[in-house]
C-alpha cells in the first residue's frame, strides 16, 4: 500500500497549488472561514463566482470526459485537487451535492441530450443541484421510499414527501427517486427522475437546526408533473441508479472527516484553567486529547488506504464506511471535550467566547445528526462486518416481497 502521490499526482498537486495562491487566499489559522458576514445571497454569488473560475482553469470537473466539458483527468487528481483547496478561504458546500452526487449521476444515466442540457451549466456554476433521496420513512434503508410516480402518458405524476434534502432551498434542479411500482420487491420498482425545482408542486421548507444554520429541507411534492423525458436511467432501475449515486461518495476522499480537531483541543486545554492549573496537565483531559488525535490518525490512515485504490484505479473498499463512523464519534466526543473545558461558558456561543470555539461548538451540536446522515452508525457496521469481516449477514426477511404487502 503507497500512500505518496504517483510522479503524476505529485506534478498535478503543485500544479494545482500554484493556480490556488494566485487565486485564492490562503488559510492564515484554523479559526478562518469564508464569508464572515455574507447573507446566503451574497454567499451564493460568491459560490458561484469561484465555480466559473475553476471551470475556466479547467478544474470544475477534473474526472469528467473532455466531451462532457471535464478536464479528462482521474478520480485521483480530483482528490489532489480537493485536498489543496481546503488549504483556501473559497466558498464550500454550494456544489458538494451538484458535483459530488447528481451530476456524476447523470454523466453516467443520462441520454445524450440530457447530458448537453446539465452538464457543462453545472460544471460553470450555472447551476445548483440537490438530491431528493431521504423520506421520513426511509432513510438509511432508501428502499422504503413511498414517493409515488404513477405514468400519465408521457409524463409522470410524482407525489410524497422528501426530508434531510441538502441545498433544496436553492438548487434549480435535483434528482429525484421514486417508487414506480408498488408490486414489486422493496429495491427493486424504484425510478430515478431529473426535477426543476421550480415546477408546480414542489413545496420546499428549510429546517432550522441546533447549529442555527439552514442547510436541509423538508421537500413535499404535490402531484408534481415531469416528462418522460427526464427520466434518469431506465424505469424500475432507479435501486441501481441509486447505488452508483452514492459511489460518488469516493470523490470526497480527500477531506479529513476529523478536522483539526485535536489540534484545537490542545489551545483550549491550554488556554483553560483546571484548580488552579492548565486543563492540559490534567490526565483525564490529556487522555481525551489522544483519543481525538488517534480517531483522526485512524481516519486519516483510510483515506489514504483509498487515496491508493483510487490512483491504481480501483474503487475504495467497503472499509471506507469506517471513515463516517469513526470521525462521527469523533466530532461528538471531542466536542464534549471542549465544552467541558470551557466550564459553565463552554455553552456561550462562540460569538461571545472567540472564533476559537465555533468549530468545537459547531462540532458538538452537529455531532448526533453526523451519526445519523449518509447512514447511520449501525448502517456502517453492519457494511464492516458482513464486507470487511466476513461476518454472517443480517437476516432481510422482507427483501422478496411485494412492497405493497409492507405497507398494508
């Protein structure tokens, strides 16, 4: 296993950093963030702008066909790239669905007009897409997805409900899942759709979380009508157009799920005061320290195990699914750590306390929703045991039946 850079990747990540200092601004310290004080308007215009620039430097879609309006690299110079970036004060999170998840989704399912009319717009920052998924009913098993689409000549009538739908509020498009056929198995009766955001029907609401932020929606769809025309791959597939959506999950290898966390403990420790002393010469803080620094390193050592399959073009092993599950009980043990270490102003917000606090805070508040999203904690260990260990799988008594009979 070679965890370095081949020569190839090595030329392409100083190629990349040279772009990035002259048009970018460099992190100065951990506590940098883009944006301060910009309205979601204002970010957004910024996103945008950003993304125009990177396309025209030809790094909007590394991995994508030339023809496509990509840069025909690999999945690795993707990953180079997305590590330097995050060494820069750049706009982030507009485009991780649009670029991360759809698109790559429709490069792969689309039909030729389908991948003229969404790709080069959405690889320019033209725009914004999200990915209807999640129901209330189903979310780390899509399978018990109840949205219906019900065929209406040569369109579609799509009614449910979508939730957790990151960027809905404002995205123009977003693909969509649905379940098109009630007679048969679970994961299988499930269609795969391309929806404009605006049609008629479509009732987005933002969901205020604990962080304060407004990042996921609720998405109800009203006898929303779509052509036949967008859908995506063939119809009863969508269960394994769905599969190769969340494959692109492997693009995103290159960021540390930990963070700096532990990095940031040791200056709270520091900073704070225990009896009378630093709260860094107290063992039971130092010992919390090294389990964050260890969860990272543990982290760190996985991505750098698919960095490797992925530049011997080969996909990650399911062992990747350890990444959310280990850096999630991260996030929310080092986070309590830090509010512990700030006493009873451990829970003044971040504003008041220093710029210090914002990512231990944001970190501890987010933590439980981070064990929950993109699959739960149970969701990854049962992928470890059954594909990495071997372990006799779960038993799925319900994997041949009618998904009618489920739900009645």
């Amino acid at each position: 296993m070679d965890f370095n850079d081949t020569p190839q990747e090595a030329d392409f990540r100083a190629e990349v950093r040279r772009w990035l200092e002259a048009n970018a601004t460099e992190r100065r310290s951990r506590e940098d963030k883009f944006g301060a004080g910009l309205n979601e308007a204002e970010y957004l215009a910024a996103a945008r702008a950003w993304q125009a620039r990177k396309a025209a430097a030809g790094y909007a879609a590394i991995a994508a066909p030339k023809a496509m309006g990509g840069l025909g690299g690999t999945p690795a110079m993707q990953v180079v790239y997305g590590q330097e970036e995050a060494k820069f004060l750049v706009p982030d999170r507009v485009f991780e669905i649009s670029l991360g998840t759809a698109i790559p989704t429709v490069a792969m399912w689309g039909t030729p007009e389908q991948k003229e009319k969404y790709l080069a717009p959405a690889f320019r920052g033209d725009h914004i897409w999200c990915a209807l998924l999640s129901e209330p009913s189903a979310g780390s098993d899509l399978g018990n997805l109840r949205t219906r689409a019900t065929r209406d000549g040569d369109e579609w009538v799509i009614s449910g409900q979508k939730v957790w739908t990151s960027g809905a509020h404002f995205a123009q498009f977003g693909i969509l899942l649905a379940r098109s056929d009630w007679d048969s198995p679970k994961s299988k009766g499930l269609t795969m759709f391309i929806v404009d955001m605006k049609t008629p029907g479509i009732d987005v609401r933002p969901i205020h979380q604990a962080s304060d932020e407004y990042h996921f929606n609720e998405v109800f769809l009203n006898d929303v009508r779509i052509p036949d025309s967008q859908r995506l791959g063939p119809e009863g597939q969508g269960w394994k157009v769905m599969l190769s959506t969340l494959m692109q999950e492997r693009f995103a290898l290159g960021n540390n799920f930990s963070g700096d966390l532990y990095a940031q403990l040791i200056g709270l420790a520091q900073a704070s005061q225990w009896n009378g002393a630093p709260a860094v010469e107290n063992a039971t803080v130092r010992a919390g320290i090294a389990d964050a620094y260890i969860r990272q390193f543990g982290v760190e050592l996985i991505v750098r195990r698919g960095m490797s399959a992925i530049s011997k073009g080969e996909n990650p092993g399911p062992e990747m699914a350890a990444v959310k599950l280990v850096g999630a009980r991260a996030f929310q043990t080092g986070g309590a750590l830090a509010i512990e270490l700030g006493g009873a102003e451990g829970l003044i917000a971040a504003q008041d306390l220093g710029a210090e606090w914002r990512l231990p805070q944001l970190l501890w508040i987010s933590a439980p929703g981070a064990r929950i999203a993109g699959g739960t904690d149970e969701i990854q260990k049962n992928t470890i045991a059954e594909q990495v260990l071997g372990l006799p799988a779960e038993a799925r008594t319900d994997r041949d039946m009618p998904f009618r009979e489920l739900v009645h």
